[in-house]
C-alpha cells in the first residue's frame, strides 16, 4: 500500500506569455479559472539500476522535468479561445478557427 496524502486544489490561474517584446519574455496579467478538480503530475525520466555483490551497486536517476494532467470543471471560452487561436462569434456563440 502507497503512503498518499491528498492535498486540495483551488486558486488555478492562468497566465499567457506576452508576445510584443521578444528580446524580454513577459507575462500578461493572470486569469482566475474557477471549478479546479484535480491536477495529477507525473515525474518523466528513469532510473537505472546496476547490480553487482548481490546488490544495487550503482543507482543513476535521470530528471526530465515533469508532466501532469489538470482536471477542471469548466475553461471560460475567453481563455479556450486564447489557448486554442479561435475566435467567439458573438452572433452565434460558435467557434471559428
């Protein structure tokens, strides 16, 4: 059995990297997304393992920084259309790419 502890999850912002200047990386204002329900990472990389004298001998561990999955319960269509590149129709409260 995994020893786990369960943390809550709440205040989820998001902030778009702001493209006017590209010799100074910025970022715009942060947004509030409400309705967070879970965020699951997962750490890339591997060990590996050589043996010698009947045991671990040597153990290197390589860090590729992490991966992670983001549950929430609703993305406003603001932030979906700036993430994605699409644009609202007003009219008809449809997607256009």
């Amino acid at each position: 059995m995994d020893n786990k502890v369960t943390f809550g999850l709440e205040k989820v912002h998001i902030a778009f990297k702001d493209l006017t200047n590209v010799t100074q990386p910025a970022w715009e204002t942060p947004i509030a997304i409400p309705g967070a329900v879970s965020f699951k990472p997962k750490a890339e990389g591997k060990d590996s393992t050589f043996y010698a004298d009947n045991g671990s001998y040597y153990v290197s561990t390589s860090n590729n920084g992490y991966t992670a999955d983001l549950e929430m319960a609703l993305v406003p269509d603001a932030v979906l259309a700036e993430m994605l590149g699409w644009e609202i129709d007003s009219k008809m409260g449809c997607w256009l790419k």
